[in-house]
C-alpha cells in the first residue's frame, strides 16, 4: 500500500476508537461497586505487590484469569485505590479493541474479495468503520467496560482480536507464516488467561476457514484442521480448569430450565442488540420456565428460521451462516447449559459475541455504499451512520451513569424489577448489596430494612443473618443481634466472623462463658484472626482465667493488634 492509503487508513482506524474513548469518558467519574470489586480491588490484599506466586496460582472469585489479576496488580501500582484510573486502564483498553475490530473487518473483507479492485476502497472502509463504530458504542458494552471487575472481558477481547488477526495473517501471508502461527496460539493463551470465555476462539478460526478463507476443502482442509489441535488443547485444559476452580454444579437446574433459558436467551441477546434499552445488571430468571410458553415457542420459532434461513443461503453466499455460526458458539459457553451463575443473561457476555450481527451491518452498509459510484448512496450511510451514533452515544453514557455507585446500581435495579412476579430476582445479591452499602456508610437502619428484604425472599441466606445481626449490635439492639447471629450460625456452622460477633455481643451481656465458646471456635476457623485471641483473651480474663487469657492476648500482639499490647502492659502481664 502507498504511504497515503496507509495514512487514510489509520486516520479511519482511529476515528472510531477515539469515539469509543470519549463516550466512556465520564466512566473516570464513577466508583466501585460492591459486587466483585471488593474480591478483585479493594479488598483484595493480593494485588498489592507484585506476588506472582499468587497472580498465577490463586483463583480469585471462583475464576483462573492471572493476567486479569496482574493487570489490577499494575493498577494498583500506579494509582492506588483511585477508582478513576482504575477506570482509565479499562476505558483505553476498550478503545484500543475499537481500532482492533475496523483492522479485523478490514482483513475480512480483503479476504473474502468483496473489496473494491482499488486499494483501500470505499467497501471495505466502509464495512471496517462501521463494525468498529458499533462495537465501541454499543451500550450492551457498558457492563465490560464501565465495571471494574469485568477487565477480564476487555483484557481477554484484546488478545482474542489480536489472535484472530494473526491468524488471519498466517492463512493469507506468503511471508513469516509460521511466526504469525506461533503468535496467534501464544496470544490466545493470553486470552484464555484473561476470562475463560475466550475458549470459543478455535471455533472460531474453523468458522474463518469456512467463510471467507475457504480453506475447509481438499487440498487445505487436512492442514485446516491439525494446525487447529493445538488450540483445541489449550481451550479444554482451560475448560476443565474452569470446571474445578468454580465447582459447577450442573444439577443446580434442571436441564429442561437450562435448555428452556439457553433458547429465549439467544433470541433475548439479539433483541437487545437492536434494542439497546431497559439494559440491567442483573436480569432475573423466569420463575416457571415452561417448553409451552409464547417466549420459548417464539424464541424457538425465530431461531429455527434463522438457522434454516443460512443453511440455504450458504450454497450462495456463506457470510450468513457463518455470522450465525460465530454468534452461536461464541456465546455458547455462558448461554446457560454449563450454569455457573444465578442470572438469566448478563450484558457483559456480549462483548465478542457482538462483533457478529455488528460486521454483519457494516457489509450492509458497504454494499449499500459500492452499488453506485454516484456520492448519493455515500452520504445516505453517513448520515445514517452519524445518527446512530449519536442514539448509541446518548444510551452509553446514561448506561455508565448506572455504575456511578453502589447506591445507583442497585436502586436501579430494584427500580426495575421489584414488581416482576414471574421472574426469580436474586435478592441475595441486589437487596444485600444495596443492604451492605447502606452498612458501609453507618445508616445501619436502613441496611437492616433491605436485609429483611434479603431474608424474607431468601430464608437461607447466612450472611444476610449475620449482617444484620452486627447492624442490631451496632444499634445496641443484642438481643436481635444474638438471634440473627444464631440463625447465621445454624445455616453456616463454618463462618469465623458469625461466632466472632455473637461473642462479642455476649461478652458485652457479661455472659462470659457462652462468649468464651464463640471465641474459641473462631480461633479454629480462622487461625490468623487478631481480633478473636484478642476477645478470647478478654473473655478468659474476665472469667479470672489469667494464663489463657495472657496467652490468646500474646498471640493477638504477635499477629500485630496493638491492642492485645496496650491490654496486657496496662496490667503489668
């Protein structure tokens, strides 16, 4: 290519990346959450030193993505707990897959010859602007991107675009073939590190082969498909890891649910893809799924004529099937066969998926603008173009506003569907978390209003007993606080921090025994608890056990409480 061609293509690569950033600006102005940023960020004491012992070998919320915890590690480095740069790292790597996505789209449609014959023509930019544009606008995005805990989505999509791109490099290059092999499985790897998600990317090089390398027919299908074991191997070894570190529980629903949800879901994902609004956090699971309901039928229905409408379509023209076929297989980890979570669907899952139905628009637009060389059809896609990005523009940065706080995000949801009565809402995540970041804030009143909210809908939620119990202990209400404490107790005999504050509201009642019996038992399950010996101590003391009591206080000075060493020199021990 000339140095102009060059120039106006990263002028145009560019262009929608710089979109992308501006749009996610105001992200730099919000928090964190209370949901999974504390296990990944603020509380999480392993990102604050470069321990690669523990980046590469812990599993942090039930997940095997070291290089997302070594990229919170970085940001911890470089700004602390300042949420904004935090944000940043997550907003430029967005933009950063923006740019990615119009390079990709610009290879596929090189290789598939629907380019125009001159040099950077006005098809294929078209089609590579307007995917791209799509893809850094699109508020389904605002969850990956606007919420810190989800770097894994971002990180990961920068790696599986960088893999699919080098592959795209190797099938079509006469030149340093095997190095942009090499490059592509090391760079899924990466990916794979990233979220586990990304296994799907083998998959996705078969599509490639298909359509529109055509490389899965005599005499290039043998090699097709032995250079793809390589990315097989990787991707089930990443699977079986998931497997383990989460413990799915594949009984958890039955299967008739997961295939019930599975189907409405892939429709529900492509309706919200052309109708980006009334977006959730959470979106909550029917109450009685049913093989007989207007969702599954219609669900059903629409992609059974989809499906059947690309098969017939591929004698012609194979775009269509294997556009479905990559938004099928790309979602399909998390479209709810394998359930991991609670949630129905989850907009963040949309992320690579998207790429699909938007590349799918840009050929449309391309096509649009390649059937006259008048300049007519040109402006009509522009304008086109600059309004809906405007609409997609607008949606995104109310979207982010969600993510503000913890406050916003959950009154929000339960906004939105605290009078759906043929839906299950999870109330042991949206009414507790909204309950805990009351409890964060010392309104412990209203902390325990949505606690009982939290109860009532969800009888067994131990830590919702125990938050609220502490929450009437800080009130001064102890007997509430011992019969919530006793209930956490009874649902979860393994939780340290349960017997540690119902000891405390027992040595508080001068029931010194009984808080002797709690403080011994959080000892035993949480060893390296300062606090507990400290009680301990104290509760022995108070007993007239004097040797127990120098002892547990000893060993709350040596895990480093000062005030276990305050206590004993007061008392000359």
């Amino acid at each position: 290519m000339s140095e102009n061609t060059n120039r106006r293509l990263l002028a145009f690569c560019l262009l929608p990346a710089l979109a992308a950033f501006l749009v996610y600006l105001p992200a730099l102005g919000n928090g964190f959450v209370n949901w999974d940023d504390p296990v990944y960020v603020y509380e999480n004491l392993g990102i604050r030193s470069f321990d690669l012992v523990y980046i590469f070998t812990e599993t942090v919320a039930a997940n095997w993505h070291p290089l997302t915890v070594l990229s919170h590690t970085i940001d911890y480095a470089l700004w602390g707990l300042n949420p904004r740069g935090h944000h940043l790292t997550s907003v430029i790597i967005h933009s950063i897959n923006t740019a990615l996505v119009f390079i990709l789209a610009f290879m596929l449609v090189e290789a598939s010859g629907l380019k125009d014959r001159r040099p950077c023509g006005r098809m294929a930019l078209t089609v590579a602007f307007v995917s791209a544009l799509l893809f850094g606008l699109h508020p389904l995005h605002v969850e990956s991107v606007a919420w810190v805990s989800e770097r894994k989505d971002v990180l990961s999509g920068l790696f599986y675009l960088l893999s699919l791109i080098l592959y795209l490099g190797y099938a079509g290059g006469e030149q340093k073939r095997t190095v942009c092999y090499a490059a592509s499985l090391f760079i899924f790897v990466l990916a794979l590190m990233s979220k586990p998600m990304a296994v799907s990317l083998p998959l996705t090089l078969l599509i490639l082969d298909f359509h529109p390398l055509d490389r899965l027919k005599a005499p290039t299908i043998k090699r097709a498909l032995v250079e793809k074991i390589p990315f097989f191997a990787f991707a089930a070894m990443l699977s079986l890891t998931t497997l383990f570190t989460q413990k799915v529980a594949m009984s958890r629903f039955l299967l008739t649910e997961r295939v019930n949800l599975a189907v409405r879901s892939y429709v529900f994902y492509i309706y919200k893809t052309l109708l980006p609004v009334d977006l959730l956090p959470v979106y909550p699971r029917p109450s009685e799924p049913t093989f007989l309901s207007v969702e599954f039928l219609g669900s059903l229905v629409i992609l059974l004529a989809i499906t059947v409408f690309c098969v017939l379509m591929a004698r012609r023209k194979k775009l269509f099937l294997s556009v479905w076929l990559y938004f099928v297989l790309t979602l399909a980890p998390v479209i709810g066969i394998i359930q991991v979570g609670f949630q129905a669907a989850a907009d963040r899952y949309m992320y690579l998926p998207s790429l699909g139905p938007f590349m799918l628009v840009g050929i449309g637009a391309g096509f649009f603008v390649q059937r006259s060389a008048a300049k007519t059809p040109l402006y009509v896609t522009a304008v086109l173009t600059i309004i809906v990005s405007v609409v997609l523009s607008l949606l995104t940065v109310s979207q982010t506003g969600i993510w503000k706080d913890s406050f916003t995000l959950w009154h929000y949801e339960i906004s939105r569907t605290e009078n759906r009565t043929d839906a299950y809402v999870p109330a042991g995540v949206v009414y507790y978390n909204l309950a805990l970041a009351y409890d964060s804030v010392g309104d412990f009143r209203k902390a325990i209003n949505y606690y009982d909210i939290t109860v009532k809908k969800d009888p067994k939620h131990a830590k919702a007993y125990m938050n609220r119990g502490i929450a009437y202990g800080e009130l001064g209400m102890l007997g509430a606080a011992i019969d919530d404490l006793n209930r956490a107790v009874e649902l979860d005999p393994g939780n340290a921090k349960a017997f540690l504050n119902r000891g405390a509201a027992l040595l508080t009642l001068k029931r010194y025994e009984a808080a002797k019996e709690d403080f011994s038992r959080a000892v035993v399950l949480d060893p390296e608890n300062a606090i507990a010996y400290f009680n301990l101590g104290l509760a022995h003391y108070e007993l007239g056990e004097t040797k127990p009591a120098v002892m547990n206080m000893q060993r709350a000075r040596t895990l480093g409480l000062k005030e276990a060493a305050d206590f004993l020199a007061a008392r000359g021990l």
